[in-house]
C-alpha cells in the first residue's frame, strides 16, 4: 500500500511539474519532452527528450552538436 502511495505522489507531482503536457504518462521530468539538448551518450552528440527521459543519438560523421534554442544542429 505504502508503495502505491508513494508512486501516486510521484505522479502527481510530475504531472504538476509538467502541466503543459497532460497527456503524458508520468515520467521523472528531468527534461522537457520533445526538447533537444547537445549532450549524451555520443561524443558530440545529442539527446531527444522523450516522455521525459533524454535518448541519446550521435550527430553524423564530421558534424557534432550546436544548440539553437529548444533544439540542436548538427554541423561541422
Ligand atoms: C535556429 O532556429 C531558428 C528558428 O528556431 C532558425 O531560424 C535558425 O535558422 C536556426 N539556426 C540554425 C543554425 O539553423
């Protein structure tokens, strides 16, 4: 019981934080779904937030990542 509880907080409290998007499933909102960030898994990479997790993706061969706002590039 005490864990059911525990998750419902959770997920009240993640649903709270991320309000913006009330269709998504409770997530831990270490990032902004959708949202593109320079960083990650790859050297040079970047990570897509999905549902609230980062997903790490390498740019391709010769480019790496730039930030522009909300979203990457990936250049030379
Ligand atoms: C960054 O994003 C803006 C609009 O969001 C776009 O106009 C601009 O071309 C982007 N920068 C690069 C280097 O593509």
């Amino acid at each position: 019981m005490q864990s059911i509880r525990a998750v419902l907080f959770t997920a009240l409290f993640a649903l709270a934080s991320v309000s913006a998007r009330p269709e998504a499933p409770p997530a831990p909102s270490a990032c902004v779904s959708g949202t593109m960030t320079c960083g990650g898994n790859f050297a040079g990479g970047f990570t897509v937030c999905n549902w609230g997790s980062p997903v790490s993706f390498a740019c391709a061969p010769g480019t790496k990542c730039y930030p522009n706002g909300s979203y990457i590039i990936c250049n030379r």
